[in-house]
C-alpha cells in the first residue's frame, strides 16, 4: 500500500511539479530542442537530461543517481534563483543562461515577457567544443526521440 501511494505522489508531481520550476526561468516553456532538426521542437524538461517525461522517467528508472543536467544542477544548487544563475554559463559553450533563454541583462523577473525568445539550451551544449566536454556538459543524449 505505501509502495502505491509513493508511486502516486512520484506520478503527481512529474505531471505537476516540472511545470512550476519552469517558470521560474525566462523562456522556460520555450527552450529550443537542440537535439531534433525540427526548430519547433522544444525541451520540456530544461534542467534535465531528457527533452521529454517519458524518456526523464524511463532514464530516471535506469540510473536515479543522475538525470539533472548541468543547469539543472546550477539551478537547484543556487536556491532555484535565476538572478543568481543568470549571468553564468552552465553548459560552458560561451553563451551565459541569460543570453540562451532570452534574458542577456538579466532583468526577467517571474511572470514578465523576456527580452527576447530563448536561442539556445542552458545545459546542452549545442556544439560539442572541448570546453563543453571537459566540464562534463551534457550533450545530445542518443536516446532522444520525438
Ligand atoms: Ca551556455
């Protein structure tokens, strides 16, 4: 009985609970998948590994030690503060988070419109440059599908 009620809460809160942090960033909803060729595309779960739950929750299963990527880790790291985290760069690809998810002044505030659309991924590297692959960036996971 306690094993389905845990399961439920677990199920409750990645229907719910993903949504929320993601407003806490600018362009949060709005994060360009870099792993797809379709610029429609976008990564629903910005401080994970997996652009999808369903690939999140499979991984999840797979190895629970690591499914937070390297901004997502930044992210919770420094109290879910943007302004903290806006100006660094968590993915190490030269772009500050600020100026990847639409926010180079660092002026959003929760709720506002951003400055402008996010152009890249906080916490994937988009070009696998040596500096993203010496801090361990994550990179396109190959089990990414649409
Ligand atoms: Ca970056």
């Amino acid at each position: 009985m306690l094993k389905i009620a845990v399961l439920v809460c677990v199920c409750v809160g990645l229907m719910h609970g993903y949504p929320g942090f993601l407003k806490e960033i600018p362009n949060g909803e709005a994060v360009p998948n870099p792993c797809t060729e379709d610029p429609e595309d976008k990564w629903n779960l910005v401080g994970h590994m997996y652009a999808s739950r369903i690939e999140f929750m499979r991984a999840r299963r797979q190895n629970p030690d690591r499914y937070v990527n390297v901004f997502g880790e930044m992210f919770f790291s420094n109290g879910q503060n943007w302004t903290a985290i806006c100006d660094l760069d968590a993915d190490n690809d030269g772009k500050t988070n600020g100026v990847e998810l639409g926010d180079p002044e660092c002026v959003w505030e929760r709720g506002t419109i951003p400055a402008g659309p996010a152009t890249g991924h906080p916490g994937i590297c988009e070009i696998e440059t040596q500096e993203c692959l010496s801090k361990a960036s994550d990179i396109c996971p190959t089990t990414t599908t649409p």
